[in-house]
C-alpha cells in the first residue's frame, strides 16, 4: 500500500467499507433464506477474503457459528510442478490452482 499519506489512507478505508458491505450483504441473504439449506456463493478479489479477512471475516462476524469458507485461485506456471508452501495453505480453505498468462 506504500505510504501512509492520506490518499493510500482512504484508499484502504475504502476497501474496508467494501468489505464490511459485501460481507452484510452475505449475511443478509442467508437471513432472508435461513429456513431451509442454502448454500451462498459470493464471488469477490482475493483481497477481501484471502487469509480469512476482509469481506470473509465481515461475514463471519456477522454470522458465528456457521461455516464460511474461502477459495482462493492460484495462477501457477505449471501445475505438474506446483508445491503450494505454508503460507499457501493459510490463504484459503480450498486452493485453485490455475494456469497463469
């Protein structure tokens, strides 16, 4: 993010009101739904939701004790030879590798 003068300062602070309302926005859909099993895909950069914050831990807040999960694609150069490292299997709880352009 660079520095921390004001403009990368309210860039963040902007990604973080996204966050907050995409994982409200989550929330307010499965209450609509609650009645039954229901199952809500929210599709959003790895940004908001890799390591289990931004719009994913907005969610989680907002919904304890049910189960969110995160899938973060990978681009890789080759998936033959790809061994994801530690911090990979901390990003997500389901890991997409991809080939990468």
């Amino acid at each position: 993010m660079g520095g921390h003068d004001g403009a990368n300062a309210n860039f963040y602070f902007a990604q973080c009101l996204k966050d907050e309302t995409m994982g409200e926005s989550v929330a307010t859909a499965f209450q609509k739904n609650a009645t039954g099993r229901v199952t809500i895909v929210h599709v959003n950069g790895a940004f908001h939701s890799d390591f289990g914050e931004g719009t994913a831990d907005s969610a989680r807040r907002r919904m304890p004790g049910r189960r969110i999960a995160v899938v973060s694609m990978m681009p890789v150069d080759d998936l033959d030879t790809t061994k994801p490292d530690d911090d990979d299997f901390k990003r997500a709880d389901y890991l997409v590798f991809t080939i990468g352009k």
